[in-house]
C-alpha cells in the first residue's frame, strides 16, 4: 500500500518547466538568455545573503 508523498518533486519540477515555458514564449533568445542571467544574478544574491 502507498503512502501519500509528502513532496512530489517530478510535480514539482513539471510545475516549475511550464511555468518558465510561459514566461519565455514569446521571448527572442537575446531576451531568454537575459532572462537566465537574472534569474543566475538573483539565485546568487540569495544564496550570499544567508
């Protein structure tokens, strides 16, 4: 018998890639590759700050 998980992380990541895939959509890659670099700048600026 299974348990009910707790956290789902193939859920989690499936919700995660539509989500970007949204946002992304109707980017040209110069924009796509920017959007990367910031969300880099902002994962890092997180990370220092703990």
């Amino acid at each position: 018998m299974k348990d009910k998980k707790q956290f789902d992380c193939v859920k989690m990541m499936r919700e995660i890639r539509d989500k970007i895939s949204k946002e992304i959509s109707n980017m040209t890659p110069e924009q796509i590759l920017e959007y990367i670099k910031k969300g880099r700048q902002d994962y890092e600026r997180l990370l220092t700050s703990r």
